[in-house]
C-alpha cells in the first residue's frame, strides 16, 4: 500500500495538464508528460523488486521454524551462508533489472531531447523575445518619467506688437526672463492706459525663475517691472547703465515692492546650473543698451535686444569681436528684433542728427518746443547742446523727461553747463528766442505735455503764432492717428511745425534695417532662428531676409505668444499654446481691467446703451411702467419715437412672462426681456446695444 501512494489516482489528471493551461509550448509539455510516465514505470519495477527481495527475506527468516527437527550446529551455519548468498544474488538481479530499465528510459529520454532541443530552442526565444519586450516596456515607462531635459523658448509679449517686450529661456529647472515691458494703449481699449503680459506661467513656475534680465531701459523693456515684481518673486534683476537709475526711479513710486537690482558690465558673467550669461555691447538710441549670450549644452541663445549698427555713434561702439565669437563656437537659436525688417535704408548715425538740430536753431527766430523720447539720451545732449550754441536756455517739461535728464547727468551721458537748465516757473522771465522747451509727447500721447500745449490746456505753457515745434522722433506703429491729430491743432493755432523728413533730419531710428539684421546674422550663424519684437508682417519680413543668408525655413519660427520652441540635440518644433499668454490691461489708477468690462466699454462706445428698469411690489405685481433710458445710439427726436415703442414692448413681454406671479425667476425673466429687446432694437435699428435690464422689488 505505501508504494501505490505515488500512483496518479483514476479519476485525477495528472499534475502535467495543469502546466499546459500556462505554458504556451505544447512540445515541452509532451515531454514532460513522456518524461512523468517514464519516470512511473521506473517507480514500478523497482516498487515491484523491493517487494519481492522483502518476500524473499520474509521467507528465510520464516524457514528455520517451519523445521521440527532442529538443525546441527554446521548445518545452521551451511544454511545461513546459503541464505546470505541468495539474498545476494536477489539483490544483484534486481538492480541489473532496475538499471536496465533505467538505461532504456534514459535513452528515451535523450531521443527525446534531441528531438525535441530545435523546438524549445525556438519556444525558448519566443519566451525571451516577451519577456525583452515586457522589460523594454517597463524601461519605456521610466524613460517617461525623466525630466525632460530639452531647451525651451518662448515669450509671454512683444510678438505681433512693437511693445511688451517679455522673453522666457527655459530647461529643467530653472528658467530665464528676459526685460519685461509695457505696452501704451490705443483708443480702441476705453479707459485703459497700459498694457502689460499675463503672468500666470511666471506665478506657477516661480521656482524656476533665476533672475530678470534687462536689455536696455526703454520702456518697452522695462515698464512692466513693478507689476511684474507685485505678483511673482524674483531672486534678481540685472541691468547696466542707465537702466538701473531708471528702474530704481520707477520702482521708487512703489514702496512695498522689495527687490535685489545688481548691475552687470561688459565682462560680466553670471553662472545657474543649466545656464552661463554674457553680454555683448550694441548701439541704440538709449545709452548702455546690450545683448545677452545664454551658454546652453546646446550651444548659445543670443537675444540682440533692440541694436542699429551706428560706425560713429556717440557713445560706445557695438562688440562686433564677442558676436563673431558667439557664431564660432555655436549659436543654436537667434532672437533678433524686427522692427525696422520692412526698411531697406542703412540707418543713420546719431551725429548725422546733431549736425541738422543745430542748423534749424540757427535759423529760427522764435521760441523752439523740440518733442522727443524721454530716454532718447544722445538726442536730449545733442538738442542741449545747440541751444548752449545758440544761447537758448532750456526748460524741461514732463516727469519721465525730468527724471532720465536727472540719471544721465549723474551718469555723466549728459554734459551741460551749471544754471543751463531752469526750472519751468521761470518760462516767463525769459524772451522768446532765447528758450528752448524740452518736452514728451512726440507719440501724440494724451497726457504728455505736447498734448496738452496742442490742446490748450496746459497750465503753464500756451501757444504762440511763432512757435516752431520740432518733432525729433517717428511713430510708433499704431501711433499715426494720434501724432496727426496733435499737428493739426498746433498748426491750426499757428504754430510752425518740422517733421522728420528726407530734406530734414530731424530723427534718425534706433533699430536695424534690412543690411543691419543680414549683419547680425552672419556675425552669429545660428542653426535656428526667432524673429522678435515687431507686428506679425515684421516678424515675416525677417523670416524672409534669414532665408537669403542661408537658414533654412525648417529652421525659421514665426511664434505668437505663449507657442514654445523646443530644442533638443537633433532638431526643434513649436508646440502651439503651450502656456497660457494673454494681454492685462490697466487704467488709470494702475488697476487691472476685466476683459469681459472692456468688452462692454467697447459695445457701449460702438452700439449705444439701453436700460430698461421694472419695478413690482410684494406680491410681484409691476408697479407703473417700465423706466427706458437710451444712451449713444440715436438722435434726441428719434430718440423719443422709439423710447415709447421700447417701453410698450417690454411692458407687454414682461406681463407675458410672469402670467403666473408665484412662480418665475427674476433674474430668468431678466435675461428673457433682454434677448427679447435685442432682436426687436435690431430688426427695427440693425443696432446692437449694450442692453441693461434689471426688475427691483420694493417692499
């Protein structure tokens, strides 16, 4: 009984079928299942022989008692030894038999193996093939969850417009911005004075941010700093020259702002983990004004800042060695400014202007009002300057204009003899020819002090018939209207007015014409290429200009804020929207405007506005008529006409819609009466108003 234990049991499979469920390989489960019944018959015959040698042994312990008559003494030993012997050959019988048939299985075993090594050959690489491919699975998944370690460019402002300058250089864990500027709203975006970016992607990755970096001290580059600073924490900002006095001035009218301003240098060079930052000199109309070289493991991010290529400026001549330098050891992306891409003239030098300011002082006569930029620096010395020649003392007026003449002269940009400059409450003292009025306004904004003069509203200055304004700038894109605007009052009170012109030069630009950027990138090289800071038409004029110095349109990207360019070793593509980038307008008060106010302000101001307003008691019953009010869209008499038919019609929809008083909604009947009156306004009108309804419940 205890060798049938082993035995497979009749109505139980064999252990063998439960593997076949499992193993995709039916050859080596044949095997197996050879290899068990090889293996049983083997138990068999030697269960078998051990029964029979105990049998055998059982019966010669038995012999001597079944005998009665009791053996001698050398018989017993004559049996014994036989015994012995017996038990022996018994033995040795059986293990010949047993290692016979062990010899014949093991020969059938090995058959079997040979036959059979091909096929678990290839089962055993299908298995190695799943389970190569089960690993690369898992090394997929941990590839993934890898920090992507690619370069990334992008910007939240100053593509599509020429303003709002606001660049983001990006890779792992760390992220660069570079100048962060404003934008100067134009009469389509009522009661709004500023535009600046959305900073949402800032406050998000505030961890990332490294440092601010400031290009030059324009406003378009650094307007926009103290809102930036009022909601993201910024470890650093870094500027040269005369950007710092400017951006502590700004700064200064926001006492709770706190912030660490660091000054850099032509040699300067600030070390991050991902990112090594150098400057290069350029020329533009503001002094101290740079590019920035960002060392990647890609190879160089050049971003030019605003630059012309002047070969006799006025002040520091532009570092031709460092950006020829950059273009050897690899520029991998190029942000270059677009503003003048659609100009084919070399721009003219800063000196050139001089020559033609003091030429028009020594013809005129009368009092000089000369409009520039405030930060325009060389300009503003060079207009001091022919005054002291002509003897014409000068005043100054507007805040911005007063504050960077303050910085230059500490900054020693600007040379003027002592008691030169008087201060405007001494206008009067002084005869006319013998004054020169420095102001802003040369971009027809409202507030600026040229404005106001044009006006007739400013306090201290009122126009005279021999006046000669002198408009020492050019328009901004967008700018035209208001700038022509002014004009046309200065000379309808009679005064004398000079633009810029091919037969006086009044102003020269500060930004790089068509040669001048075919210049920078053949001193850079880059392998990729982003045109920046300009409208969309710029933007493509540069693109075009790139291509006809060898860059491929592959390697071209015209982006629009909040697109990413993204770099690796082998190549680049722009993911669309990637980052939510968006304008936030402020009014007067530095407050943000809701875009869904402005879009209101706007209706309003194109459409007109009407207010209905209904007045029930307790038990919802309508108390008199209902109140209608228009606003902006129709004649006084006209008017009258159609407030009556406005009124019955609301008066008839409203009993209509509240038929059953205990049951209707307010703010439903509201907004039922309103789209009511807005299909009926334009049917009769072809108007679509701004339509205000309200229902109040007096008790």
């Amino acid at each position: 009984m205890e060798n049938n234990q082993n035995l497979p049991k009749k109505n139980k499979k064999p252990y063998y079928y439960k593997r076949k469920k499992k193993s995709n390989n039916t050859l080596s489960n044949e095997t197996n299942k050879q290899n068990d019944l090889d293996l049983y018959k083997v138990e068999q015959v030697v269960s078998s022989n051990t029964k029979l040698q105990n049998d055998n042994q059982t019966t010669a312990n038995q012999e001597p008692k079944q005998n009665v008559v009791k053996p001698t003494n050398k018989k017993k030993k004559y049996k014994k030894k036989n015994n012995i012997i017996k038990q022996q050959e018994n033995k040795s019988n059986n293990e010949k038999q047993t290692d016979t048939l062990t010899d014949k299985v093991s020969l059938e075993k090995q058959d079997n193996i040979k036959n059979e090594k091909p096929q678990q050959q290839k089962a055993e690489q299908v298995v190695n093939k799943k389970s190569n491919n089960k690993n690369k699975k898992k090394h997929l998944k941990k590839i993934e969850n890898i920090q992507d370690d690619s370069l990334k460019i992008y910007s939240l402002g100053g593509l599509g417009v020429v303003g709002m300058n606001m660049y983001v250089v990006e890779q792992n864990d760390e992220l660069i911005i570079i100048d962060a500027g404003i934008l100067f709203a134009d009469d389509d975006d009522h009661g709004v004075n500023y535009i600046i970016p959305d900073f949402t992607h800032l406050i998000n990755n505030e961890k990332k941010i490294v440092g601010l970096f400031i290009t030059h001290g324009h406003e378009d580059h650094i307007g926009g700093i103290p809102f930036l600073l009022q909601k993201v924490k910024v470890p650093a900002i870094y500027a040269s020259g005369i950007a710092v006095p400017l951006i502590n001035n700004k700064l200064s009218e926001f006492p709770n702002i706190e912030y660490n301003l660091q000054e850099y240098n032509d040699d300067s060079v600030y070390e991050f983990k991902n990112f090594s930052i150098e400057f290069f000199r350029t020329n533009h109309s503001i002094p101290d004004s740079f590019g920035l070289a960002i060392k990647t493991k890609y190879g160089y991010v050049i971003n030019t800042g605003d630059f012309k290529f002047d070969f006799n400026p006025i002040g520091h001549m532009s570092d031709y060695h460092k950006m020829t330098k950059y273009g050897e050891e690899g520029v991998v992306c190029l942000l270059s400014e677009s503003t003048n891409a659609k100009i084919v003239e070399f721009s003219a030098s800063e000196r050139k202007i001089g020559e033609t300011l003091h030429s028009l002082f020594n013809q005129i006569e009368g009092r000089i009002i000369v409009a520039t930029f405030a930060s325009n620096v060389y300009r503003v010395q060079q207009i001091i300057s022919s005054s002291v020649e002509c003897g014409r003392k000068v005043i100054v007026f507007g805040h911005s204009m007063e504050k960077t003449i303050e910085a230059a002269i500490k900054l020693k940009y600007i040379d003027v003899p002592k008691g030169w400059i008087l201060k405007a409450r001494e206008l009067k003292k002084i005869e006319t020819e013998h004054v020169t009025i420095l102001c802003t306004g040369s971009q027809g904004e409202p507030l600026a002090a040229l404005s106001r003069i044009a006006s007739g509203t400013h306090k201290q200055i009122k126009l005279l018939p021999d006046d000669t304004i002198i408009y020492s700038s050019k328009p901004i894109p967008g700018n035209e209207q208001f700038i022509n605007r002014n004009i046309n009052k200065l000379v309808h009170a009679g005064a004398h007015v000079i633009k810029n012109s091919p037969l006086t030069d009044t102003h020269t630009t500060g930004h790089a014409s068509q040669n001048e950027l075919r210049m920078m990138l053949a001193f850079t090289k880059p392998k990729y290429f982003v045109p920046v800071h300009g409208e969309y038409a710029m933007l493509k004029r540069h693109v075009e200009i790139a291509e006809t110095q060898g860059i491929s349109s592959e390697n071209c990207f015209v982006l629009a804020p909040g697109d990413v360019l993204s770099i690796d070793n082998t190549s680049a593509k722009v993911l669309k929207k990637e980052i939510p980038a968006s304008d936030t307008y402020l009014d007067s008060s530095l407050s943000d405007v809701d875009s869904n106010v402005l879009k209101e302000r706007r209706k309003m101001a194109d459409e007109g506005l009407v207010s209905v307003n209904y007045f029930i008691n307790r038990k919802k019953k309508l108390l008199g008529d209902p109140i209608v009010t228009l606003n902006g869209f129709a004649t006084p008499e006209k008017a009258k006409v159609l407030q009556e038919q406005i009124k019955q019609k609301c008066d008839e929809v409203f009993k209509q819609l509240t038929l059953d008083k205990d049951n209707f909604s307010i703010q439903s009947v509201e907004k039922q009466i309103q789209n009511c009156m807005f299909q009926y306004i334009y049917q009769r009108m072809d108007r679509k108003p701004l339509i205000v309804v309200s229902i109040i419940q007096v008790k």
